[in-house]
C-alpha cells in the first residue's frame, strides 16, 4: 500500500481522471492532469535547487491555483510547506521565513517590493519563486513560477522517498508573541479527517490512497469553494478535503471579500460546499440573500463548513431559511488540534451559538489536569487527543507548555476556555490570553461579543478590558452597526447584555466604528480594536 501521504492520493486520481477539473478561479480550470503535471515540474526545479526531504518551502500569496500547486510539489518530494501571511509586515515575514528555515519561497508578485526588502536578510533561501502578474516585470532575482510549472515533467519524482512522516507547518500568529510553526505529519492530518470521510456529504473514508479513484466513482466527488485564505488551516484543509475526494477546489479572484461574488460563484459551479470562517462571512452572505432572495439558485449547495471563530446561531437560523436543503457544520478547531468538537445545524435543529458535541479525542481539562464533570459548571481547557501535531517547531518550551500528557495520554491544549454541560455539550468561552479580569471574575470577551451582536442594531462587536480603578478592569465594548441604523447607546446595550447574560459582563464603555476590519481568516484583531478605543479615547487604553 502507498503511504498514506496527500501526494500519493492526488496522484492516484490524477491517473485516473485527469480531465476533470481540479482547480478552478474564475475562468481558469486546472484539470487533474495539468495540475500534476505542473507540480510535477516544479518538484523537480525544487530538487535541481538543492531542496531535499525536510527542507521546508514557503507560500506567500493570496488564493490562487499556484498556491496549491506548490503544496503538491511539496508534498510530492517530502518537503515541508509552510504558509506566510501576506497581510504581515516585513519584519514578520523575515522572522518567519527565517525560523522556518526556508530554502525557497513562491510568492506573488504584488508582494515583490516588500520581498525585496528582506531578501538579503534570508540567505538561507536559495530560489524566491514568482507568481507574475500583467504589467509587473519580473525581478532579476526571482524565477517565474509560470515558466517553471510549464517545464520538463519527471513523473513519480520522490514517490519512492515519502512516508506517513512527511510533515507540513501551519504557522499559527497566535494571540501573543511571534507565529509559530505548527508541525503536523501528514498521515496524522489524514486520520483526523478520518482518511478522507465526509458523512455530511455521503462519503465514506478511504481503505487506501489507491482506494480514491474507485471512491470517485462510486460515492461520488465533493466540489468546494474555499472562502477563507489558504494561508490559513480552514482554508486549506478545505481545499484539500476536497481534493482528497478527486473534487475540485473553487476559489475567489484576489480581492476583499464580496458575498454576492461568492453566491454568484456558487451558483455558476453548482458547488456541493462553502468553507467560510464565522460571522466575517456568514454576515455578509446572509445580508446579501435577505437584500435578493430570489437572485441565486443554490439548491446544489449541501454544505457551508466554518471553523476558527464564533457563528451565532440567529445567523445560522437565517441562512437556512434560503438553504433549507443545507447542513451547517460549525467546528471547535486549531491548527493545534482538529476536530475538537462539531455541531451540525440544519431545518430540523439549530444549536446554540458556541455549542457542540465533544468529539471522541475531545476532552475539558482544569489547569492542574482534572477532567472537569459534565454539569459541574466548572470551566476548565479545551483538549484533542489522538493524531494530534508533533509540537511546535524549534520551540519546545512552547510545545512543552501546549502539549500535555494528561491520564497518560498526549494531549493539545491550545488554551480556549469551555464548560461540559450535563448532556456532553460543550460550551466555548473563549481563549484565556484575552480574558479580562473585573472584581476577580474572569469574563471571556467572545461571550459578551456573541450577546451584543444578537442586538438588531449590531452587525459586528469586540470588547477588550480597560484598566479600573476599582475592579482591575473594566469592560469596554466596540461595535459596528448595520448600516442607517441609529446608535441604541451604551446604556440599552449594557441592558440588553444584563438580561441575558451574567450582570457584571456588560460594558461599561462603548465605542462606535465604522469597520471593525477582522482578518481575512475572520478573526479579530485585539491588538488593532485596541488601538481604535485609544484613538477615540485620546489616551492609552
């Protein structure tokens, strides 16, 4: 049997149906054979340049088909990629690429500037690889990505040399200090999707990578549209999952989010899912179905997958009265643990906004090791057992820290709060890096977040503690509105809270902006809303 590496599965599809297509954004459509085959050429280039297994090769360029090219070139001579966040300065993407250890880079050209500002500080990168563009020449120290993918093909190149072992880094920023470089082998990543499985979507795992092409043809295929950044673990693993099966990755043209453009896409591709990350997606897709209801027929959509971030369930509640043919499946995950927890929502019942059922490696532990007791009401730490990552790259304090042995077992313990209910039900609280401390009481900013935002008047909401005198800190809420919606004010939100959740969790501050600007991968940045309250404030908050 093959390893059970994604190399070797692609491959096996790739022979199997290389006509159909398997990347597609816009008009573009890379079929299977054009896809292997273009990997096929840039994994050799990579050996020629001295790249060999281990040797770890960045990708640093919005969505795109040569970003997945890259990851099968990889993957196809056990090199290790690793994802740059391309909305990080330079002085983050040197010492990313640096404790990475990269020896070659594909980037994408509207990044050449920047690029070249920190080539000279890498000098362990032997090949910087450019993605080009229309009207943007190609530097003389950077090869042409498109060149080389068209170029000499070396069928089966590292086949012989891959194992289950090969790894990928997802670098993770984290909620405080620099990215870190999450170490997964590829058949632990494959088990924790369980080899490929899909019962949403009819899909049964795989017995063997040998096995997808016959899977193809008597389960079917899944077709996805990724939202969210490949450079993030969502996205990714979305594209992939989808690839697993011998479906097509869909993606977006380069370009700030526009929900209408991904129902239009939806539509058009008659695709079997959406992968999103929460409410920065979720928002503005059921926005745009409520503004044209009858615009889209998305009756061939069975699926939207988010991962990574809240997704309220008035939302959810929404979506499906347009998608009633839909399962909406919100997971409790990290780059330091999949499959955490699930809950699946759909016409015959909704969960609760940060619910979900414990997985069978899933597990709520208090600081000091205790499995917290299902309707304790105790909080303790969200944990994964089983395939799980090898720790953290070149960090072993960290890694000792995050992954515990616990009851005689490995653990990942990223750090988000949560309570068991007596059913099993898991119940998020929030990452305890931003918890904020008020009369002694530790309040988890995504709970007040969640409450605010089921206000009508509220489309978005952070809250962040400011210093007290009294209490240590203070709760201060910042709120974006839906737009010609006048501002309720502090005093009818801090009420509204009160009603629903514990009193000494509403804000005693607010904050109006126009944007709350989360990342792409729908995450806030706490750091930046900081920095919104300081300048409205006039002082340091």
């Amino acid at each position: 049997m093959a390893p059970w590496t994604y190399a070797d599965i692609w491959e096996q599809i790739a022979l199997a149906q290389p006509s159909r297509p398997a990347l597609v954004q816009g008009d573009r459509i890379i079929d299977w054979d054009g896809f292997d085959r273009s990997a096929c050429a840039l994994a050799g280039y990579l050996c020629s340049a001295g790249l060999e297994r281990g040797s770890k090769l960045g990708i640093y360029m919005p969505n795109a088909p040569e970003y997945l090219v890259a990851v099968n070139a990889a993957f196809k001579i056990s090199v290790a990629p690793f994802n740059i966040n391309y909305r990080y300065g330079p002085d983050e993407i040197a010492y990313l690429a640096d404790n990475a250890d990269a020896e070659a880079i594909v980037f994408d050209m509207a990044f050449g500037g920047l690029v070249d500002q920190i080539r000279r500080d890498l000098p362990r990168v032997r090949r910087w690889i450019a993605v080009t563009r229309e009207n943007m020449p190609l530097p003389a120290w950077a090869e042409d990505f498109a060149a080389i993918a068209g170029g000499p093909v070396e069928r089966g190149i590292g086949g012989g040399e891959r194992t289950g072992d090969d790894q990928i880094l997802l670098y993770t920023g984290g909620t405080t200090g620099h990215p870190k470089g999450v170490m997964w082998r590829q058949e632990d990543l494959l088990s924790v999707g369980n080899f490929g499985a899909s019962p949403v979507l009819g899909l049964p795992p795989l017995a063997s990578p040998e096995d997808a092409p016959a899977r193809a043809d008597a389960f079917g295929t899944i077709s996805t549209l990724v939202a969210c950044p490949f450079m993030h673990g969502t996205g990714l693993m979305s594209a992939c999952s989808s690839l697993n099966s011998g479906g097509f990755a869909a993606m977006l043209p380069p370009a700030a989010f526009d929900a209408a453009k991904l129902l239009d896409e939806a539509e058009r591709l008659k695709v079997d899912r959406v992968a999103i990350v929460g409410m920065a997606f979720a928002g503005p897709l059921l926005e745009a179905l409520d503004a044209e209801p009858r615009r889209w027929d998305l009756s061939k959509l069975r699926n939207i997958n988010s991962s990574g971030t809240m997704w309220s369930t008035e939302n959810k509640l929404g979506l499906l009265k347009h998608l009633p043919q839909a399962t909406l499946t919100d997971t409790f995950a990290s780059s330091e643990g999949f499959q955490m927890a699930t809950s699946h929502s759909s016409v015959s019942g909704t969960v609760e906004t940060a619910s979900f059922t414990l997985g069978p490696n899933g597990a709520v532990f208090t600081e000091d090791g205790r499995r917290v007791t299902p309707g304790s009401n105790e909080p303790g730490l969200a944990a994964v057992s089983g395939p799980i990552p090898l720790g953290y790259y070149k960090d072993p304090e960290k890694t000792a820290r995050t992954f515990r042995t616990i009851e005689g077992r490995r653990w990942s313990v990223p750090g988000d709060w949560a309570r068991v209910e007596a059913d099993g039900t898991l119940v998020l609280l929030g990452r305890g890096s931003q918890s904020i401390n008020s009369g002694g009481e530790k309040i988890f900013p995504e709970e007040v977040e969640e409450t605010l935002k089921r206000h009508p008047a509220v489309r978005d909401a952070a809250v962040i503690g400011l210093p007290d005198p009294r209490f240590g800190e203070r709760i201060c809420a910042v709120v974006e509105y839906h737009r010609a919606t006048p501002d309720p004010g502090l005093d009818v939100l801090a009420r509204f809270v009160r009603e629903r959740i514990a009193p000494f969790k509403a804000p005693r501050e607010l904050v109006v902006v126009s944007d709350l600007a989360r990342a792409p991968n729908g995450k806030l940045d706490y750091a930046a809303v900081r920095q919104m309250v300081e300048r409205h404030r006039g002082q340091p908050a």
